[in-house]
C-alpha cells in the first residue's frame, strides 16, 4: 500500500510538507482508541534473538531511526510502534533555530537518495525534554543527537553541548554529539585533531559529573580519509567514548544516475540515501576492524532492505539506524529488517 499509493501522493508534494504531513496524520491516528495497539501488531516485531546489550542499554531490537526525523521528539510512542528498536532525536541545539531557508530538502528519485541543508532547525533542548517526560513507551531506548546554534562560535561551541547535556540527560538513554553536519558554517572544522578533543573532554567531564553519566558517541562523516578515521579512533579512547555513530550525510555527489545539472541546481547539502550504501560500510569495517571490535558502532548510512542491514553488521556494527531507507521504502522497513535477523540468529 505504502509503494503504489502512498508514496506517489507524498512525492508529489514538496519534500519538507510530505514530512510535516506524515508527522500530522501519525499524531492524529495514535490518538484514534485502538490505533497503538494496531500499527503494533503490524510493524512490532518482538524477538530473543532481537534483544541487543550495547554500551550498558538494553536494545528490543537494534534498528533503530536516526537522527534528523524527529528533530523535536514528537513522535517517540509512534515510532516505536512502528517496530523501531531506539530513536535518536534531534539534533537538538540549547536554543530553538529556525535553520537555513527553504526550500532545502530535496529527493533524487532515481537514486534513492535526499539532499538535505536543513540546518539543525529544531525548538531547541527545553521543549525537546519536556516532551521527553510525557513519553509513554519507556523501553524505547532514546538518544539525544545535540549541537551547537548557528551563531555559536566554534570557540564557544562545547558550551553549547555541554548545555545540551545538561537540559537532557534525564530524559535520554545516550548522546551523540554531532560535528559532522555539513549544513552548520563551519561545523565540521571541529572533528579536527585538536578542536575535538578539547570538545568532547569538556563535554565528557559535564557528562561524568552528573548522578547518571549517560554513554556518549560522536557522529562522523564519512568523507574523512582514513588518516582521520586513525584519529577519531584515538580522540575516541582520550576521551573515553561509548561508541561512534557512521556515518552522517556526505557533500559527495559521485556515482549518481540524476543528471549533473539537476543535482547542481539543487545546491549545498548532505547527500544520504542509496548511493552513500558502501562507503558508509567501508567507514565501518575500518572503524571495526581497527579498533578490533571494541568500540561500538551505529552503523547508518543507505539501508533500504534485510540485505544493506545484514551488511552493515558483518562490518561490524552493533546497531543500525534508518532514515531515507525509511522514506523510500516505507513503513514496513524495521519489521522485514527484523524478520531476517530474527531469522538468521535462530
């Protein structure tokens, strides 16, 4: 149903309203008496063999919604309904930002993929956990993706994630700090050697001070060559780090069938989807191999079947995530991922 008629209806509208429309009409049906209970047992799947224990959380399932979806933690009890292992919301910034102007959300079809330069538009860290304390389904793990507001200057930035910290860590599971976002000027010249660590030391110490310290991971691009991909495995062990996330959007804009004109019109961006599939695994299975398995990864980056997932684990991630993968294939897509890896652990 999801391929022949509710995807062509949602891609004929502009690509930010059909997200705003599916946010709308998912509130409104989990309100309808009985609707919980349903999309459950349509898209839930519960599983032993699901069941995942990484860095100290209980995962039901290890497929989990990346960051970027539900910016502003409004959907939590129905994503996980819809058969979802964790949810990482934001990324979140201290203060509420409009982002960057629209249009700045686009699809490739014919790829697969999106193009987004959203910006980190979110209602900021105060709203996102006062929603978080209204949540009903509590073994839903929750990750909380913070950065830092566009004005902040990047000599400033960790006061930013450390405020982030603060506002959240009751409310969720883990953090991610994201400094891989090609859509925040200058953002990324924090995963840097020296600006990063100086970061996530600050960022860690608030964080380890707390009554609760919660794990913390950071997000990486996948444009890093493999010198850097060295260092973030070190900065990672400096700083006592639970675990990496690989890989965000790429600015790369190779390998696509859409004709080079087009995607040149659409401007700046993070390129996710289909086409960043195997660099995104190659990401991986260096961090994994490299650190000989000891660092936890969220592997994400162009899952759209069983098949992408299995192959971001025998990489050697510890958990998944879905964005476009979700979008273009529907909301069946957590469910036949789990089915196959219930499966293939029997």
């Amino acid at each position: 149903m999801y391929q022949s008629l509710v995807k062509p209806l949602l891609f004929k509208l502009d690509a930010e309203r059909a997200h705003h429309l599916i946010f709308e009409n998912l509130k409104r049906a989990y309100r309808v008496p009985g609707m919980p209970a349903l999309l459950r047992g349509l898209y839930d799947l519960r599983h032993p063999n699901l069941e995942r224990e990484v860095f100290g959380l209980p995962f039901r399932n290890p497929v989990g919604l990346a960051a970027g979806f539900d910016k502003n933690a409004e959907l939590t009890d129905e994503l996980g309904a819809l058969g979802f292992g964790f949810v990482e919301i934001g990324t979140v910034t201290p203060r509420p930002q409009p982002g960057n102007p629209a249009p700045r959300l686009f699809r490739l079809p014919s790829d697969a993929a999106l193009i987004n330069r959203m910006g980190f538009n979110n209602d900021g860290a105060a709203a996102a956990a006062t929603r978080l304390r209204h949540r009903r389904d509590r073994d839903l793990v929750i990750g909380g993706n913070i950065g830092k507001n566009k004005d902040t200057p990047n000599e400033l930035a960790a006061h930013d994630y450390v405020a982030c910290v603060e506002a959240l860590h009751e409310v969720v599971d883990y953090f991610v700090v994201n400094v891989s976002s090609p859509n925040t000027p200058n953002l990324r010249q924090l995963q840097e050697r020296e600006p990063l660590i100086a970061l996530l030391g600050q960022v860690q110490e608030r964080n380890q001070s707390l009554p609760k310290p919660r794990p913390l991971l950071l997000k990486i691009a996948p444009d890093l060559t493999d010198t850097q991909l060295d260092d973030i495995l070190l900065i990672a062990r400096e700083t006592n780090l639970s675990g990496l996330v690989a890989t965000n959007t790429t600015i790369g804009r190779g390998g696509l069938t859409t004709a080079a004109d087009q995607v040149t019109a659409l401007g700046a961006g993070g390129l996710s989807g289909r086409p960043l599939r195997q660099r995104a695994t190659e990401v991986i299975r260096y961090l994994s191999h490299h650190s000989r398995g000891q660092l936890p990864i969220i592997g994400v980056g162009g899952i759209h079947s069983a098949a992408d997932a299995r192959e971001k684990l025998e990489a050697g991630a510890s958990l998944l995530q879905l964005y476009s993968g979700f979008i273009y294939e529907g909301p069946s897509l957590p469910k036949q991922i789990n089915q196959v890896l219930a499966r293939k652990h029997s």
